[in-house]
C-alpha cells in the first residue's frame, strides 16, 4: 500500500520537492477562528463571499462550512493574458455575475503574496459601488506585501517562501495536498 501522504516527508511535483509546514489540523483551527472573525463581524447583513479560482477553492469550502451567518458565495476568476501596449500583462476580472452595488463583499484567497492580484481585485469591485470589500485569504505573506489594501482575516501568516498544498499548486499539482508543505531548499 502507498505511504499516506501525511507520513512522508518529501514529495516530488515536476521538478521541485517539498516538505510538510502546516498540518490539516493546524489549518483547521485556523480556519476556525476566521470564521468566528466573520460570524462577529457580519451577522445580519448577508455578506457576499467571492472565491478566487482555482486556488481558493478548498479554504472557500472549509470557511463557509464553519460559518453561522446568513451568507451568499460565488466563485471568479484572474485572467492574465499579454496585453498589445506597452504596459504588458493585461489582468481581467472574470465571472462576476452578481450585483454588488451595496453589498458587504469579502475575497476569497489562497494566498496574498506581493498583493498584486488583490489589488487587482479591489480596483475592479470598487468601481461597482459595493458596500464593503474585505479579504479573507487562507495564508499570508506580510514580508513579501507590496500593497495598502488591509488584510482583515488571515488564517496564517508565513513567511517569504513558495507552498503548496490544500488548493495551492506548483505547475497544475500539489493542491490536493493535505496541510501546507513549503519548497526544499536545495542542500548544494
Ligand atoms: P500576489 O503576488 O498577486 O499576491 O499573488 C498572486 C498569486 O501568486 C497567488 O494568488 C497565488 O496563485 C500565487 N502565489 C503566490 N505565492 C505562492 C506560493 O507560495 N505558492 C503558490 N502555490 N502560489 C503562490
């Protein structure tokens, strides 16, 4: 029988390896209390959740299980795509069906890294007049964040190094790994 994935201590994706950080259970109480965070802050006003896919997927689940208050989710999508001037990447909100005009709007993350992406995110939104837009992300760099947009519910922070792992991948592989395993460095 195969080893479980939560014994081992290496694991090889394309070709890069990593080792366990975060344990599913660590995470869980995490999660937990983010979502006691919200449960406080957001009773009776049907917040809006928005997922950003594909890497938030499993702590999008694993929060709205946990919550008590009266909530709506839906999922969107960052599209970077090489734009025709000069500037570069172009990145385009994708799948955003919902009015937000009023609403209390909370982001979904896997990760905030330098922050590009959420600013991104919160740049789009505002132009939609919504009531509040906060950011909900599952891990946390603060070394490596460029941004001023506050990051109101984090579940980890950690520091300056690349993860995979529950949603998180490298190259397509890694996100149905349980807990959080962080890159190996290379020994020479
Ligand atoms: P940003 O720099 O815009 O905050 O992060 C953008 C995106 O980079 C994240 O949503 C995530 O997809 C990816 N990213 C940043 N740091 C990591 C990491 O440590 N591991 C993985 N798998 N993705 C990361």
């Amino acid at each position: 029988m195969a080893e479980s994935a939560t014994t081992v201590s290496r694991v090889k994706l394309h070709n890069m390896e990593f080792t366990p950080y975060l344990s599913a259970a660590e995470l869980e109480v995490a999660i937990a209390r983010v979502a006691g965070e919200i449960d406080a802050k957001y009773a009776g006003q049907r917040p809006l959740f928005l997922g950003v896919l594909n890497g938030a997927f499993f702590f999008a689940a694993e929060l709205m299980k946990r919550l008590d208050t009266e909530c709506e989710i839906s999922f969107i999508k960052v599209a970077s795509y090489l734009g025709t001037s000069s500037s570069g990447s172009v990145t385009q909100l994708i799948g955003l069906t919902e009015r937000i005009e009023g609403r209390h709007v909370v982001i979904v993350e896997d990760i905030v890294d330098t922050g590009g992406t959420i600013a991104h995110i919160m740049e789009e939104l505002a132009e939609r007049h919504p009531a509040s837009v906060a950011v909900a992300a599952l891990l946390f760099k603060p070394d490596a964040y460029e941004r001023q947009y506050p990051i109101d519910h984090v579940a980890v922070r950690i520091p300056n190094v690349f993860v995979v792992g529950s949603g998180l991948d490298h190259d397509g592989l890694g996100r149905n790994l349980p807990g959080i395993w962080r890159i190996l460095e290379p020994t020479s």
